[in-house]
RNA sequence: GCCCCGGUAGUGUAGCGGCCUAUCAUGCGGGCCUGUCGAGCCCGCGACUCGGGUUCAAAUCCCGACCGGGGCGCCA
C-alpha cells in the first residue's frame, strides 16, 4: 500500500508521521493497555492485543482479549454490529492481532469487572490455523514443542511470570549490589586462551586465530581488583562446551560474578551473597506476588544466616547417613545433604573450606591443611554458586599454576596485574538460571532460559 | 563421554503381531444457542519419524539413521 502518512514537522530534527501507512484506522497512539483502563469509565477506549479465545453463544460472543496486562473481554452483539462485522470478527482466528475501539462497560458477569462494547475493530495480523501448540488449551505440552515454539510459549501467563521474576529478581540483585558500592562491568567473551582449565571451550576462528567463548570471567574480573575500583560486577552469558545433558546444564547460560577488594576473609563475599540473595528473593516475593501466584508458588526466604558448614563436617553428615564422598560432592551428595538441611529448616547454606587439590588455582589455600578458602552455595540441594579468597601473591599464585599443570607465561595478561599491587580479594560465581530454577522450584533450567542453548538445541 | 527409555492427527495421548477402516482429549471446519468465563450440545476433518529386514500378516518384532526424554560424570 502506498505511504498515506502525513509528515509533521516538529522542529528541525524530528518529524513523525500521524497515521500508520498500512491504513489502520484505530488509531493505536491512543491504545491503553487493558491494566491501565479504568473500569468505573464508560468511556471509549482502544485496546489491542491477541485473541485467546471466542466463546460463541448465538447473538452473543465473547471474545476474550490478551495483552501485557492481562485478559480483557470484549462483548460482541450480532444486533448492534451487524451481521456482517459480527461474522468477520467472530470467526478471527485465534492469536490474532486485533485492535478495538469500544465503550467501556461495568459489568457483574465479568470477573475483572467491565467488558468493552466493540464499536469499531481492525484485523492487525491473522494467524493461521492449526496453532503449533496451544497457548490455553487444557491439553500438555512438552518442553521441547514449547521451546520450538517459544514465541508462542511465552504467551503463556505462566510462562511469562517466570520471565517477570527472573527480571525482578535481577534487578534487586543490582540494586543490593550498586549499594554496596558495586561498579558494573562487561568483559570480554571472546578469549585467547581458555583460562581455568576444567569446562571445555568452543572454540571459534577469529581472523584465522584459534579464539574460545568465555566460560568465565573469571581472571578479568581479578585483574579489575587490580585497578582501584575495589568492587565490580558482571551479569552476563558464559560459555561451556561440555557433554552435559541434564536438567541443570546449558551452554549458555548466565553468570551473576562479583569480585571485592579489601575482604578480611572469604566470609565477607559469604555475607554478600547472603544479602544479594535475601534481596533478590524478597523483591520476588514482594513485588512479584501476583506472578508466583499464577506458578502457584509460595517463596520463601531462606532462613539465615545461612548455615556454614566445613566440607569436612558435610562428609560426617553424610557419613551418618551411609553416604561416602571423597574430595567433593557428588549429585547425590548433594541432594541428601539438601535432605539433611531442609530438616534443619535450611533452604541456603554454605559448604567452605573444599580441599584445594579440587579447586582452581586462583583459589587461597588454607596454609598448612589440605584445604582451601573456598565455598559453594547450596540451594536445596543443587550448587548455585562457587566462590572464596583469591589468591593475591603472585609467586605463591604461580606456584599454585604450576601444581594444577598450568603455564604461568600462558597467563602473562593475567599475572601482570599481580606484579603491580594487588589487594587482596574475593568473589563469587552465580548461575542465575539455577537461581531462578531452585527458587521456583521448575523441574528444568530450560525453562529459566528465554531461549535455551543445549547440547542439540541451537534454534531458535 | 557412559547407562536406561521413547518417537502414533497441529498439540497431548491409548493401542505394543491379525480384533486398527487406530482410542480419547484438545484443536480445526460446519450447525444450534443473547451473559459466557476450561461454555455446552450435534455433525465432520485430521496421525502410526525415515530406511532396511522378519512374517501369510507389522503402529506393534529386529537392525540402522534421525529426533526426543531421564540419570550419571562434570559443572554454575
């Protein structure tokens, strides 16, 4: 269709046009989001938005309209349109895009309390039928259909919360940070080397060199200890390249990391994460109440202080139980000491002091034991983060890269910045999609993922 | 990387050698209905992942491919 617009200058550097070139004539500046309609108005209002359903009764049809703030019926009468509009507009197809200009109408038989009377309406985009799956059906849908059709699947209300909360919970978590004198950062995810060892790296060709996607930001977020800004944080994609294909693992995912200067021992990143947590749970459960309603959740923070238990104490734990673990935890492990706690009354706790052969070489190690600075945030059960004292004297760090068979001059980049004043410092690592997947207690971190990469799944 | 399990209408399933012209629900199409809200009722539409094999006979058994699910290891 040809362009209908009328420009309208405005000032030198700004013009908008004041209809819409495609020729709709529900002017959709005026649009109100269904949340934001006052229903003691009988006013005209135009709401836009996807039809979920249309209940035919005859004469009489409801069509029920969704939009980011919820479902809003619309109240066909075959009388008062006219045969003709009330066929066309009942037999939309569902998840359609419709725009409605109508009145406004208290009503007692609707649950949010009034209808809009369709005066005038428009077909914004038809979709085809048969859906690739249903957004409200009673019918099951399977993850991987879903995540096939994830821009369908998140038109489920359900779907949406976690997304609501995830946010929610995000940025609680930066505020709690930018407080506590946070800076936040971006660093690199493409890399030369691959650093930490352990996780396996993809590996990609940067103008003919052998690159590797971030699996960490691990020795960048050191190396800014380095330079006076004392506290920073990231929020953004790691990368690992591993063969995992459970419920808990994805290759991408990502990865809340702090780093502090200044700490007095690894208990002062603890007391952090605590407090990072707490918040981010509280603002879930304060301001995403109506969303953990729709997952039918009921949150709650974990009990604190988080308890801090010695890996070796975790071991007698266990032991108690008839489970025998060596340097680490194992799966199940983990989940009967989850068992063990939640009877205690304890979501969140704290494993320190691992043995250092089984940790990286930037963690301290606790002098003269086997153990190190280290800790590991259990959440019911599962890891939700790793962190601890770090390192700062660059020839017992070098030794310490030596130990792990490493090359301290692969890390020239890195181990500079030691050479040069170094505070010393801690930090952790928070998956956030295992945050969100313990919290709200979904069965699959796919779920926490807007769109997913795993082991097969590389689209969308 | 290892170990189990599975692929049937658009979606979710039942069937597991002949009773299959394949069950049920949802969906889609049509019909009735002016207060529905998981609307209801009636009629109709729509499927055995692909390739090879066994057998008189394969959705069903065997082999392979592709796709998917769960667990372990590893990790966040």
């Amino acid at each position: 269709m040809e362009w209908q617009g009328v420009i309208k200058e405005i000032g030198p550097y700004l013009y908008i046009s004041d209809e819409f070139p495609h020729g709709v004539s529900v002017n959709l500046k005026e649009r109100k989001r269904s949340d934001d309609i006052d229903p003691e108005t009988d006013e005209e209002v135009i709401v836009a938005g996807w039809v979920q359903t249309i209940r035919k009764k005859g004469k009489i049809a409801f069509i029920l309209l969704r939009d980011r703030g919820g479902v809003v019926q619309v109240t066909a009468l075959k009388n008062e349109m006219g045969e003709e509009d009330y066929g066309r507009l009942t037999k939309v197809q569902r998840e359609s895009v419709i725009a409605v200009r109508g009145k406004v109408q208290k009503s007692e038989y609707v649950k949010r309390g009034f209808e809009i009377l369709p005066i005038e309406w428009e077909l914004l985009n038809e979709a085809d039928a048969p859906l690739p799956m249903g957004v409200v059906d009673k019918v099951n849908v399977e993850l991987d259909t879903r995540l096939d059709n994830r821009f369908m699947d998140l038109r489920r209300e359900e779907v949406m919360a976690i997304f609501a909360l995830k946010s929610t919970m995000l940025s609680a978590i930066r505020n709690n940070l930018e407080e506590k004198g946070f800076l936040e950062v971006q660093t690199p995810k493409i890399l030369k080397a691959g650093a930490e060892g352990g996780a396996t790296l993809f590996k990609l060709d940067y103008f003919g060199e052998n690159a590797y996607l971030a699996q960490s930001p691990q020795l960048f977020k050191q190396i800014l200890m380095s330079t006076g800004l004392e506290r920073v944080y990231e929020i953004a994609p790691a990368f690992r390249a591993e063969l995992s294909d459970t419920t808990r693992h994805l290759s991408e995912f990502t990865s809340l990391d702090f780093e502090m200067s200044f700490i007095e021992s690894q208990d002062d990143v603890m007391d952090a994460v605590e407090e990072m947590l707490d918040s981010a749970i509280k603002a879930a459960i304060e301001d995403g109440e109506k969303y953990l309603e729709i997952l039918g959740i009921e949150l709650k923070a974990p009990k604190r202080p988080y308890p801090r238990i010695s890996f070796e104490e975790a071991k007698k734990m266990l032991a108690e139980k008839g489970k025998q673990v060596e340097n680490d935890l194992d799966t199940e492990g983990e989940k009967i000491l989850g068992e063990i706690m939640a009877e205690k009354g304890y979501d969140a706790y704290f494993v320190v002091e691992y043995p250092e052969e089984e940790k990286p070489f930037y963690i301290m190690e606790k002098d003269g034991t086997p153990w190190s600075y280290s800790f590991d945030l259990e959440f019911r059960g599962q890891e939700l983060a790793s962190g601890g004292q770090r390192e700062h004297r660059p020839d017992v760090l070098e030794e310490r890269m030596r130990k792990k068979g490493l090359d301290p001059s692969d890390f020239e980049f890195y181990l500079k910045a030691f050479k040069y004043g170094m505070p010393p410092h801690g930090g952790v690592g928070i998956g956030v999609e295992r945050l969100i997947q313990k919290a709200l207690r979904l069965e699959n971190v796919r779920e926490t993922t807007i769109f997913p990469r795993d082991r097969f799944r590389l689209v969308p």
